[in-house]
C-alpha cells in the first residue's frame, strides 16, 4: 500500500507516522513527519498541494496543528498517509523527504501545563517502602484518584538535550543540618507522556467518556529526578528542585489514533472508584505499551505499561473535575512505569534499591545512580493494526557535569 | 511635578504608576498606565511621540516590554513620570487619559511557569498545628530553604474573575472512603507576587545578588484553597486539585522599582542559611508591604508582609539553584503572609482554626469558610520616596456556584 522501500519490519513505518519540528541548518523550523530514516516536510508538500492546512505546518511547535481538533487530526493523518499510497504524489514528496541526519529536532510542542502523576501501582509501592519505610507502602488516597502534581514546564527539554547534574541541599549521614554540591543520586524515571490538543473553559470540567477526545499524542518521557534532594525537600509540598531540573520528551509526538490496536483492559481497580473516574463506559481503556531502558547501550529494563492502575482517561478527568482549564500544549506523564519485578522497575531508585543494590552494565562498571557522561536511551512501541508495530520516539540524554552560579 | 491634578493620599500618583492590559470595547487590548482613576494608554502617547519601544506597548501582555529588560524598564518608567511632569505634553496626554470604569482589563502578563513558597514561619506553624498535630509544627527543612512547589499556570486568573467553587474527593468523618461534592472549605490565601521578567539558560543558576534584577514587578494574589480536597489529596505529592482550580492575580502590575522605599531588613534567620541564599550582601533585603482582606466589605485581617522569613531574592535564588531556567512571564508567589496573631493571619483555615472559631463579618453572618456569594479583597500599599504610598493592585473575586461535568 505504498510505493516506500519499508522492510516489514521498519519501526517508523505507516503504522507510527509521528509528528515533530526540524529545521535544516538556519531555516526556520516546521512541522515534519518521520518514516523510517527519513524526514516529510510537510509545509513543502502541503503548500505544493495547496493543501487547506497548510498555515499549521509552517509552524516552530505543533501547537496550531493540534489547535485543528481532532476531526482533522484523523483528515490530515489519512491525507499523509496517502500521499505515501499514491504514485500520483511520488515524485512530489520524493523531493520532500529529507534525510533525518541532516535535520535538527526541536521540542515539539509549546509546553503549557505540565502535570505529572504516580499511577503505576508497583512504583508507589516502591518508593513508599523506600522513603517512608515506617508507613504503609501505600498513602491511603493513592487508589481513590490518580495522584498527580505540577511539574516545571519550562525545563521540559526535547531528547538529546544534555543533563546538567544538579547542585543542591541534600542531608547527610547523621547531621540534621544539610549540605550543598552536585547531587550524588541523580536518577531517571522511564515514563509516558500525553500530549493535550484540545482546550477546555474554566470552571468545566472534562467526563471520563470525552477524555480521550483531548488526547492528540503520545511521547516517552523522561522525569530525571535527583533523589538526594528530593529527599530532602518534599515534605510537605512535594517534589520541587529534584525534578525540576529537566524532563526529557521525545522529539516525535505519536498520533493517538496510531494506537487502535494496542487499546487493552486496565487491571482490575478495588475499591470501586467513584464515579467521575469510572471507565466501564470505555471500550478496551487501558494501553499495551512495550518500554525499554538503555544505560550506555546496556539494556537495564523493560517496563510494561499495561501493568498501570490508572488510565490516561483517568488522569485527564481528575486534573480538570475541579474546575481546572487545559490549554493546548498541556502535558502529563504517567509516572514512573513500573512491572512486578528488577526486570521491569523504571528507575535507578527501585532498580538499585535506592543505591544498595547496584545494576552491572556489562562493561565491568556498576550503578547505584547516574555517573557524569551516561548516556540514557529509552525506547518503546505498541501493538499496531497491521500486525506491525507502532514506535514511539526515542528519548535520550546524556549526564553533563553540574554547574554553580 | 505634575500638571495632573491629584489629592495628595491619591493611592496612584506618580509613585506607583503600574502596567496593566487593558481594552475598550472589542479593540484590541493593549499596555495602559494606572494614575488615579484613570487609564493612560501608553501605546497611543508613544506612537504619537515616535517612542523607540512603541511596539512593546501594542501587546495583549506585558511580556515584550518584559523583554527589554532593567534599565529599559527604568528608562520607560521614567518617560512616563516625564509625561505626567512636563507641561509640553499636558495636551496629547490628556487625549489619551481614559477612564477606568469605561475600559477591560486583562490578564497582565502571560503567565510562563507559577511557583508558589511557603515563607511565612507564622503561616507555615498554624498549617503544621492544623493539618500534622502529631508533628512539629515546622517541617524539618523549613528553615534551611523556601520550601515551594509548582502550580498551574493555566488557571491564573485576573482580579474580578469569578471564582467556580471546585468539586472534588474529601474524606467525611470516620469513614476511610472518600465522598464526591462541592468542596466545603473554600479559603483564601493572601499572597504577594513576583513577576519574573528576565530569562536565564537552562543549567545555569542565578547569583542571590543577581536575584532582584530578574524581577520585574510586583502584584497581589489570591491562591484560592480548597481544604478538604487539599487535606485529602497532598500526600506524597503535594498539593494539586485543591489548588488549581483558580489563583487570581491583580490586573495592575507595580514595578520592582517603585519599591526602593520599602525595603527594610529581614527577620534574623537562625540556623544560618547555606552561601546561596545568604543575603548579607544585600542592602535591606526585605519588603514592607501592609496588606489587607476584606470580605463582603468587612476587614478581616491586615498581614505584614515585613515579617516574612525568607525574601523575594531568596526564593529566586533557590527556585533556579538547581539549573532550572526562568522564562520571561514566570510568576513566583510569597504563600501567605501571616502576623503574629489572629489580626494578621493570611487565610480563613488560620484565622478559623479550620472552621472551629468563625470570624464575624459584622452584618450578623459568621463565616468557617467562604459561601457562594461572597465577595473577597485584596489590597496593599507600601511606602513611597515622597512619603505618601504605592498601591498595590487590588485582587478581588466572587465565589460562584459549583458545576460538575
């Protein structure tokens, strides 16, 4: 169905066709889609066609692409996916695709809001055995609402931005007074985040049933997270200066239309949620998403997000039933992806056992927690309809020596 | 040193002279200047004077004349004291006075990242006692950083919109599952806001002596709380829904630099804070701003803002230590101002002891928490170099029946 070159296994094939911005040496940015190693620009193939869109595509974010709605998120998604069936257009966007090593990618999107929760139910039972070991592994809220909060959404860097180590207040040892340097506990968290493409009004909020309808994609998500400081400050606001630091998203944003065939049920939620968080209405609302995390090349975990006790559905229908508006460009993550066992953990944290338990990398080195020049790859993909798979992109980052004012 | 003719307690003569964003009609919005009851509109005068910075005056934020930076906004504001001084422009300026009940006015800035602190020891003691009585009243860092976290950017509201009482999930006497419904402690938090407007880099934190040049200027805010949502949902993570349905900020923006007058030293901070938020190379690092809560038109309380225990420079100097960058338009609230006693609390959770002593609003009513209907204002002055005042700007807002989805 399409007059491409694509191996039947191709990760960037029709099935993915992900949305990001690039820019060619000093031009301007816009919109491009990838397919295998290659990158569609699409304002030159939409302008050529005069395509009635074509003003989105000239654009440094995907902002007023999502603006469009989602009627015409599945038009124009179907009019690319054609310009690759149809001869008719080959020697047109032949011209157009341009090698994706001779482009540069931006952050995709205008961040706006940047929320991020804590669904998976293995990675709060971590980390409550961990930090709070005197408590219940879990808060007694945690299966009453997705528990969520507001991240910095100005430090939201695309993949491959460096990873400045941060300095900050950490305690140590017995003195209650704290200390200041470069974190020593410097960790990733491997997570999924959901792209809001459709806004709201104050004051309205969005029903479980229309949740989706507000999702336009899906990115990998990186929530680096410095837990010496983390530690140290997050009683009683929450976490602040140990993430705030930067968060790594992939440079290509996946259609949530791309996903049709990886829609699965959610593990089973008791106590009975109530009824603003209740998905019996949704068809299939949990997602068989497929993750990996590499350490300097090493594969050191495969998270599942199928395991996640809260739905994306879920999690955008508590952020607004108080009222709270989404603006285009909003973004929340999943929180750590978490599996049952040291095969599955999503970060270094659970991984090493807050540093107890050091991983092996292969190369003869071990980790408790992130050393400077690490390089972290996290990868993933999905179920898709033709029996192939839909990737999602890649988000990566590598530890760059801390700096102080 | 003005053909203006104002009463000598006018609250905005030529000390305060704020930015705000204002329309007439459908125009479009743009720069105007408060002086007494009246609206210059900036853009108007400059273009017809052939200004160099006309353009940042034809904008629906004050983010552009933001960008410019220090010593243009000094220059600015110094052009237009010249304006209101010198007899050669009494006519054109005149033509573009209008009055502040015939004009709209608007969010004044676009809001980038919100942070909100916790930097009053007073306020941060009464929540302790109220919410973890089985704990210390401080939490153990209190006193060694601005404890802060992130809100939502989104949902910054201008003064004199109304506010939806949020629904949401709070526990409800013994039983341990939580109940759905219109939140029944709705408070206020009066705050002070700082508008950030000059960026930094990613990694690169910013000196504490550097601190206040980021700072553009200074507004009045409302971080509407509800307390049973709050109290239900903040651990681990901090506050989230109880928060976001709406912080309301003042439409009038007052300089950095009309405040020279108020700056006083700060509390004694003991133990010694850490070298990068030491202000001793500070000349009087502290603010004295008296503020006031009226709620139906009764006064119920007047925080000091002098006593606050860490400063603006401080919660600057903290929020970026770890590498995070600051973006034209952040915001970063004080968290509430609370005195010595119960003249002085910032919120009704302190000033009711969480609902167990209702304070009288004089026309026979008591209030725990807010009803719909009621009506709350936040004013503030400090004292200006004439010895007369600055004026803070107002933040009101009227609480509206709830909605559910």
């Amino acid at each position: 169905v399409t007059w491409l070159q694509l191996s039947n296994d191709e990760p960037y094939g029709l099935s993915t066709l992900p949305y990001g911005i690039f820019r060619v040496g000093a031009d301007q940015a816009r919109v491009g889609v990838r397919v295998a190693d290659q990158v569609l620009d699409v304002y030159a193939v939409a302008r050529a066609l005069g395509h009635d869109s074509t003003r989105v595509f000239d654009a440094t974010a995907l902002n007023p692409l999502m603006e469009l709605g989602p009627a015409s998120w599945s038009r124009i998604r179907a009019w690319i996916t054609s310009l690759f069936a149809e001869d008719a257009h080959r020697e047109l966007v032949t011209q157009h695709l341009l090698p994706l090593d001779s482009v540069t990618l931006q952050l995709p999107i205008d961040v706006a809001d940047y929320v991020d929760f804590y669904a998976s139910e293995r990675h709060a039972r971590n980390v409550g055995a961990i930090f709070r070991p005197d408590n219940p592994d879990l808060p007694p809220n945690w299966k009453h609402l997705p528990i969520g909060y507001h991240g910095r959404a100005g430090t939201v860097v695309v993949s491959g931005t460096p990873i400045v180590r941060p300095h900050g207040q950490c305690r140590s040892g017995p003195d209650p007074n704290p200390v200041f340097g470069p974190s020593n506990r410097l960790d990733i968290e491997c997570e999924v985040g959901f792209v809001v493409g459709q806004p709201t009004d104050l004051g309205s909020p969005v029903a479980i049933t229309e949740a989706e309808q507000h999702i336009f994609g899906v990115v990998l998500l990186n929530d680096w997270s410095a837990r010496d400081i983390q530690a140290w400050e997050y009683v009683p606001l929450g976490p602040f200066l140990g993430k705030s630091f930067a968060t790594s998203i992939s440079a290509w944003v996946v259609p949530w239309e791309a996903f049709t065939s990886a829609r699965i049920e959610q593990p089973p939620q008791e106590p009975q949620v109530l009824g603003y968080l209740d998905t019996a209405a949704i068809r299939r609302p949990g997602l068989d998403l497929h993750l990996e995390v590499a350490i300097n090349g090493r594969v050191v975990t495969e998270p599942e997000f199928s395991a996640m006790y809260w739905t994306p559905a879920q999690m955008l229908a508590h952020l607004t039933v108080n009222g709270a508006s989404l603006r285009v460009g909003d973004l929340f993550g999943s929180g750590t992806v978490s599996g049952d066992d040291r095969t599955s953990f999503g970060s270094l944290l659970e991984l090493t056992w807050n540093g107890t338990q050091p991983i092996e990398l292969g190369d003869g080195s071990t980790r408790g927690y992130l050393d400077d020049g690490d390089v972290v790859v996290m990868t993933g993909w999905a179920p898709a309809p033709d029996g192939g798979r839909v990737t999602l992109g890649e988000v990566s980052g590598t530890i760059t020596e801390s700096r102080t004012a």
